[in-house]
C-alpha cells in the first residue's frame, strides 16, 4: 500500500494534529545553519583556538561537532587527515595565527623538542 493510499484511509487530519507534525518537523531540523541562533559554525575557545563546526569529522571534538580550526587547514594543506601521532606547530607560537606559512605538521616528539631545543639528556636518564 503506497503513502497516499495510507493518507486516505486515515482521512483529514485535525489541525491539533497538524500543529504537532510541524512542531516535531521544526525540532528535528534545528541543527548547524538550520538553527536561528547559528553564528556560522566558528568557536572561540578560552585559549585563543578556534573550533569550527565540521560534524562527522574524524578529528572533531565536543561531541563529534567541532574541529580545531588550524587542525582542519593542515589537513587541507597536506592533504589527507591527520594521524595520531601528528601535532599542528604553530611557527611564530601565536595560537590564532593559522596562515598556511606559519602552520608544520610534525610529531609529538619533535613539536617537544622544538620547544625546549636545550634540554639533554643527562647519563641517568634524567633531563637537565
């Protein structure tokens, strides 16, 4: 039995019912730019990092909603997602600078280094 010969064998609906199927439509499709209060999807965490709204996204964080916004232009700028392993450095150390120069893709190891280039290593495994 196809959709419209349901409908006439349920015959006219109420216009209770009416309002109730257009109330549930207009919760449903509230989410992202669909939402009245939407402000283009950008975040600005205390910090100074954006999050811009990407849901289904591997990386996204805050419920799968939001990515880090320099983490999204990094992957575009080596094109392909980022692994686990791989940090975001920003060159200059300003966290809302996220220019194309002045983001690099590297490890963990070598974000840390980069950050303390004089640390060594001490015999006793220790670091000075």
């Amino acid at each position: 039995m196809s959709e419209e010969q349901r409908a006439k064998l349920r015959g006219p609906r109420t216009p209770e019912q009416c309002a109730r199927i257009r109330a549930a439509a207009r919760q449903r499709d509230t989410r992202g730019a669909k939402n009245p209060n939407w402000k283009g999807g950008r975040v600005l965490r205390s910090d100074g990092r954006s999050l811009v709204y990407a849901p289904g996204h591997p990386g996204a964080i805050y419920g799968g909603s939001h990515i880090l916004e320099y983490r999204l232009i990094a992957e575009k700028k080596v094109g392909r997602p980022l692994r686990d392993f791989e940090v975001v450095h920003h060159v200059d150390g300003n966290v809302r600078n996220n220019d194309l120069d002045n983001l690099e893709v590297i490890t963990q190891a070598e974000h840390a280094r980069s950050h303390s280039p004089n640390r060594r290593r001490a015999a006793t495994g220790t670091y000075s």
